[in-house]
C-alpha cells in the first residue's frame, strides 16, 4: 500500500515541523502545496523530503485541494492540516490496512480530532473530521471555504475510526480564531454574493459570527442550519453550542434557553455537554433542585462515559470545572458540607488556573470551615 501525504500551505514554519514528525512513519509520498509563504516553510518542507508545488491563492480551498491530489499516486491520501497530527502515528497504516479489508471497502475514515489552545495547552474539546481517503477521481473536494470530501456517484461510504487514527488540532488560540473567523466570513459572503445564500452554509455563518463575536447573527445561523436538511457529515453539537452559547450572550429567555438545551440532550443523551449547559439555565431560573440533578448527570458521563463517543464534543477539563463548582455551591446551600468541598477540590483538579472558582472555593472555607 503506498500512501500520500498532501499539505496546502502558506507561511507555517511554527506548525508544519512538528505535524511531519507525526507521519514520518507511514509516508511513502509527501507533496506540499505552498500557496505563498514568505517564511521558511518551503525549507522545512524540502529538508523533509516533499515534493514542493506552488500555487497561486484564488481564495479556493478546494482548489487547492484538488491541485494536491491531482499531483499524488498513492492508493491512499492523508490530508492534515499544518496545525494538526497523528496521535498514534505507528497505527496509521495498520489501521488503512484494515480498512482495506472491509467489505464493501471504505472510502474514507473519520477521525477524531482532539482541539488544544497552543497558548495554554487546554484541551477545547473534540471534534469530527475526514482526512484519509482513496485516491481516485471520483473523490475530489468542494467548496471554496470548510471544503468538504465528496464522491462523485454518490454518498461517501465513511469508516468511523475507534481512536487508532485520533488526531490533535491546534489552531484555537483566541487570536487565530478571529483571523480565521473574519478570513472565512470574507470567503462566503463572496459565494453569496455570486450564487445567493444556500442552506449548507449555515453552518459555516454560524461558526463565522461566532468567531466574531456577532452573537445575533451566529444564533440566527445556527438555528437555520438546525433545521435545514443540509446537515453537517459530523454531527449537530457544534451548532447546538453556537445557538446556546448565542442566546446566553445575547440574555435571550430563559425558557427559550432551556427549551433548546433540552432538545441537544434528547439528541445527544450520552454527552455530558448538554446536561451542563441544562444545569447553568435551571439554576439562572432558581429551579435548584432540577439543575442540580443535571449537573450530576453531567459530571457522571463526564466521569464514566456510557458509551463511546459518536460525535464532537466541547465538553472540556473547564467544562468540567465549572459544573463541578457550581455542584460545589449547591450542596454547600445544601448543607452538604463535605460534598461541597470535594465538588470544589475537583473543580480544582480539572482547572488549578480559574481564579473564580478558587475565590469560591475559598469563600467557602472561610464561612463553612471554621
């Protein structure tokens, strides 16, 4: 089996290095498509033993995409971006390998992406995403901006990958976020403006005015693409997140809140996320019994999840810590003195930094520990 790595680039010195270290072990092809850097990424990539294409930015993603497969001969592509990674990547090829022997064979693999902010090291929760896939004509990218994997005859037959082929993602500093956010926004109000708006884009307006901090426009998106048929390959967490984190900025309703909280954990029963986001409404709408119930159920798939993951999730160690020092006050209004400060000591344990809930933690000692 030979297998291609492809990378599109423009100016990733600080990134690319490290993410060719992770497939150095299963590389048989290495082509890098340079879109115009003007640091030292074109060395980087020459010192490691890829073939360098350049190619000039028409604000296409995808064409620049297809460029890169055009170019590649092996039997399988790999396709990273410069922030992302193999976790394990001695497990790759076995792993295509029995894909191989699937039957009806695969056409790609879905993988999991773990998103770290570099600048603190955080984990901001996991993701979907397809970056291996057969070479042949009929799979080639679409779209200009979030281009997407599609067949030609029909529907991708996808391999959904236990955890051999996770992967690490680190393009989620605040900072490039918003770079990526007003770069990507500029990308589709072009589309619309030659072809109008369509469906399938939702997603990505929603993601976009959340990047920008436009709460209204991102809810306004989410909850379109919520309830277009255009649905995303991955998952729907992503925009339940947009459209709740929205109308908490936003001071929308409570009920209306709840009620969309309420939805997500119906369609995701096993994910600690919603049961999170359900506890913080119930206790904005003094329900303290009932959110402090889901806030245990949060904590507890948390804990020990009931089943293996199927879709992304944002649930994260902060996450964690807050539902664990809101349980913390809660069972101190309780009276549940001791519960309360071992809720608190593991909120401290997921996010030693959070000043907030050590200024919590030690109000508590100050009025309850004598």
């Amino acid at each position: 089996m030979k297998i291609s790595v492809c990378y599109i680039v423009k100016n990733e010195e600080k990134n690319l290095p490290l993410s060719l270290e992770t497939v150095r072990a299963f590389v048989d092809e290495l082509i890098i498509v340079d879109t115009g850097s003007s640091d030292r990424t074109r060395q980087i990539a020459a010192a490691a033993g890829a073939r360098v294409l350049d190619f000039t930015w028409r604000d296409d993603f995808a064409a620049a995409r297809n460029f890169a497969l055009r170019n590649a001969t092996g039997e399988w592509i790999v396709f990273p971006d410069a922030d992302e990674g193999f976790l394990y990547p001695e497990r790759v090829r076995e792993k295509l390998l029995e894909i191989d022997s699937h039957i009806p064979p695969a056409d790609a693999a879905m993988v999991t992406r773990i998103n770290l902010d570099p600048e603190t090291g955080q984990s901001k929760g996991n993701d979907r995403a397809v970056r291996l896939f057969r070479n042949t004509p009929e799979i080639r990218y679409q779209g200009r901006i979030h281009e997407n994997i599609i067949h030609s005859r029909g529907t991708l037959n996808l391999y959904q990958d236990d955890g051999a082929l996770s992967m690490y993602h680190t393009g989620y500093a605040e900072s490039v976020g918003t770079q990526k956010a007003e770069r990507n926004l500029r990308i589709l109000q072009q589309e619309i403006a030659k072809h109008g708006e369509q469906p399938g884009q939702y997603l990505y307006l929603a993601d976009c005015y959340l990047g920008i901090k436009d709460y209204k426009k991102a809810m306004k998106y989410a909850i379109l693409a919520l309830d277009s048929p255009a649905q995303p390959v991955a998952s729907r967490v992503g925009l339940f997140h947009v459209a709740i984190e929205s109308m908490r900025q936003l001071n929308w309703p409570l009920d209306e809140q709840l009620a969309l909280a309420n939805m997500a954990m119906a369609e995701y029963p096993d994910q600690p996320e919603f049961y999170g986001e359900r506890g913080m409404i119930l206790c904005a709408m003094d329900r303290l019994d009932e959110a402090r119930a889901s806030l245990l159920k949060a904590a507890a798939l948390y804990e020990n999840p009931e089943a293996p993951p199927t879709a992304e999730t944002y649930f994260t160690t902060v996450s964690a810590a807050t539902v664990y020092a809101r349980l913390g006050e809660l069972e101190a209004l309780r009276q549940n003195l001791d519960a309360a400060e071992t809720f608190f000591r593991k909120a401290l344990a997921e996010d030693e930094s959070n000043e907030a809930i050590q200024e919590k933690y030690e109000r508590f000692l100050r009025e309850n520990r004598p």
